[in-house]
C-alpha cells in the first residue's frame, strides 16, 4: 500500500471540472530545472513539440521525433509531483491509422509516465480521437491553427476570420468533443470564434491566441521567459526577459575569465579557510 501523496497530481477530472470555472492556467515545459519551478504555478504542463523551434533550433514542428518527445517528457514527469502533464504526438507518429496513433501515444504514455496526449486536427481526426480514448488514452485536441500543417494552410496564420473559415473551426471543436477529447486546444483564432466555441462545448477550452473568451490559457514558456527570438506572435505577453539576463551574465563572466578575477582563491580547493 502507498501513502497517499500530499502533492497529489491534477486529473483529467480536475482538468474537466474547471469548465466555466477558474480559468485553467497551462505552460510548456521541456526541462527538468524549468518544469520543477513550474510545477506548483501550473495547473498543467504541455511538453509540447514547439520544444523543436525553441530547444533545438528548427524552422517548425515537423521533424520532431517521437523519441524526442519521450526523453523531453520523461524529464518534465521525473521534476513534477502536482500538474498535470500531456505531451504532443509528433507530426507523423498518428495520421496515417488508428493503429499507428494507438502504438505512439501507448509507448509516450508507458515510457515517460505522462497523463495524455495531444493531436492536431478536428474533424479529419476525430474517429482517432475516439479509437484512443475508448483504449484509455485521454486527448487533449488542437484546433484552429495547427503547426503541423503549416506548410499545408501557408505559414503560421492565425484561422477563422471568414464566415466559412469559423464555421469550419466550430465543426472541429463539435467533431473532438463527440469523438471524447477532455479538452480542447484553440490557436490563433479571433474572439468571437473562441466565444462561440467555449460557450457551446462541455470540455475545456485552452486558447493561445484565441482570447479571455476560452476557460484557459497556454503559452510556450520561452516566449513568456524572453528566451525565444525567433519571432514573437502577436498573442505572445513577455513577463521576463531572461535571454538579455543570460546574455549579462554571459558578457560577465566572460571578462572575469578574460581579466583573471575568475575564479578567485575562494571557488580553489586545497586553499585553507582563513580563522
Ligand atoms: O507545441 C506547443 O507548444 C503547442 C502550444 C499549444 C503551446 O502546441
């Protein structure tokens, strides 16, 4: 028998619950070190595959590996003891079949312990949504603008601005529910669409770049951190800029080493300690 945790992990009940309720308040996270400050802050965590822009430096989300995934989510999992974590299904590892989408979310939930998973797509992938979760595989969906099809709709643009345009997005949050998404992620779309989405669905709606209509928010830590400068969407709020605090402390220690200052007799071992 285990003791029950004081810091016991947010459920996918808990995440549900909050529909219409305190707004549910998410972040990425890639890294032990940042997951762990986070963790108590958050109410959930995506390890999301943007950590291919901001960790490793690609163009976009496409050639993320399901490994990545796995080794990004197994550290967030070992540093975090409250939130509640999902990771993304990488571009390729769940399109093409049920099956194969089965196999990749099985082995991203078994190897790294994370509660979901999350997919891009609505309508297109709602009968996957509903193979997943009747094998046990909760499903945060991601509609509205969808990085893994940049190349497919011309870049990273925000979605739903034309009547037609919404009413397709509208579709693909009814599609994501029926099909047993928990909640449902909507990027870049504008208020009146995140409005009319979150007032007719049951689940949670997380909007980044999608308005205060949605029953949450998510942004990616590194643009919220000032460490992302990439290119920063009009939906981005920066609360710190670390990139420039890492850059003083790189310039810093760089003249302290290039003047001899560092490292002083003090940080020297075999120096005795004065009386
Ligand atoms: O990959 C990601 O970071 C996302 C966002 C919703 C934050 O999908």
């Amino acid at each position: 028998m285990s003791a029950v945790s004081k810091n016991r992990r947010l459920s996918v009940k808990d995440i549900r619950a909050r529909k219409g309720g305190e707004p549910l308040v998410c972040l990425t996270a890639y890294t032990a070190p940042v997951a762990a400050i986070l963790d108590s802050r958050m109410d959930l965590l995506l390890v999301g595959d943007s950590l291919g822009m901001v960790v490793y430096g690609m163009d976009d989300t496409l050639a993320v590996s399901l490994e990545m995934m796995i080794a990004h989510s197994q550290a967030v999992m070992r540093a975090t003891a409250s939130a509640f974590v999902v990771t993304d299904l990488p571009f390729g590892s769940y399109e093409e079949s049920q099956e194969l989408a089965f196999r990749s979310a099985a082995h991203l939930m078994s190897e790294s312990g994370c509660q979901a998973v999350k997919l891009e797509g609505g309508v297109e992938m709602a009968d996957t949504i509903q193979f997943l979760t009747a094998r046990g595989i909760p499903v945060m969906s991601h509609i509205g603008l969808m990085p893994q099809s940049v190349h497919a709709t011309g870049g990273f643009r925000a979605q739903g601005l034309s009547q037609e345009d919404a009413e397709r997005i509208a579709a693909d949050a009814d599609a994501v529910q029926e099909a047993g998404a928990f909640t449902v992620v909507i990027e870049g779309t504008s208020e009146s669409v995140a409005r009319r989405i979150t007032e007719r669905l049951t689940i949670p709606t997380i909007g980044i770049g999608a308005s205060p209509a949605c029953d949450g928010q998510i942004l990616v830590t590194d643009d919220v951190l000032g460490l992302f400068s990439g290119f920063k969407p009009k939906f981005v709020k920066r609360y710190a800029e670390i990139g420039d605090a890492i850059a003083n402390a790189a310039d810093a220690y760089a003249a302290e080493v290039r003047a001899r200052e560092f490292p002083s007799m003090a940080h020297c071992y075999g120096v005795p300690k004065k009386a």
